[in-house]
C-alpha cells in the first residue's frame, strides 16, 4: 500500500507543470557600459546606439540582425547575470558590425522572445534561478 501511494505521489509530481521563475528586469545601458568589462571590450571602432539615440548620417545600410544571448545565473544575483549577458550580446553585435565593415550599431532594442522593448536608456533582461537572457536586435550601419 505504501509503494502505491509512493509511486502514486510520483506520478502526480511528474506530472504537475514545471513553473520556473523568468523574472522581467529592466537595467540601466549606462551601468552595464560603464563596467570595467564592457570597457575593455567594447572599444573597438564601433559605436552603439539605443533606441531613438541621434547619430549621424547614414552613408550605407548593412541590414540587422538579432544578438541573443543567455548565461549561467547560478550563484549570481539577478542583476550581476544580466550585465554579464548584456556584454555577451553587445560583444556579438560589435562583431557583426567589424564582420561586415560598419561603425555603427543604430537603432538598438531588446528583442526577448521577439517582443520589442525601445529604449533609450535600459535594456531588458530574464533572468530564472539557472539562466537570464538578454537579446538585442539593431541595424548595422556606415556612418558619414
């Protein structure tokens, strides 16, 4: 009797859905450019501009494209996962962006799950006990 309410308990267990945490943060750009990371890395020739941020004239458009990145949150605050993976996705851009011969990132929002969020001074982060993602989609641009 007690092996069938043990395998019973089980099965129910099993069967419940699963409700991990995706916890929707909003994070200042600024904080995570600032970083002495980000600073190290970010400094090569390409310039990085968020939501409806002036630039220049555009002389050639080289099309856009979706950075989108997670990283292991384990045994990191919310906070500390998503600067970290914010690098990651800034990192690709910025690769793309020498990959295809422009200076510029323009036009940059997060893309979570395909689903926009502009702004001009924060980016949007998930971030669960395990993972946090960031995704950022911009257009690769040669300024004048």
């Amino acid at each position: 009797m007690k092996r069938q309410l043990l395998l019973a308990a089980m099965a129910v267990s099993l069967a419940a859905p699963v409700c991990a945490r995706d916890t929707e943060l909003h994070l200042p750009i600024q904080d995570a450019m600032n970083r002495a990371d980000a600073q190290a890395k970010l400094n090569d020739g390409v310039k990085f501009y968020f939501g409806k941020q002036k630039y220049g004239k555009v002389d050639k458009s080289l099309g856009d494209d979706v950075a989108n990145t997670k990283t292991n949150a384990f045994n990191k605050s919310d906070e500390e996962a998503c600067y970290w993976t914010f690098l990651s996705a800034m990192i690709k851009l910025q690769e793309k962006a020498k990959k295809l011969g422009a200076d510029a990132v323009v036009d940059i929002e997060s893309y979570y799950k395909k689903e926009p969020f502009v702004s001009d001074t924060e980016f949007e982060c998930h971030a669960g006990g395990l993972m946090a993602g960031v995704a950022l989609r911009g257009r690769y641009v040669k300024l004048k």
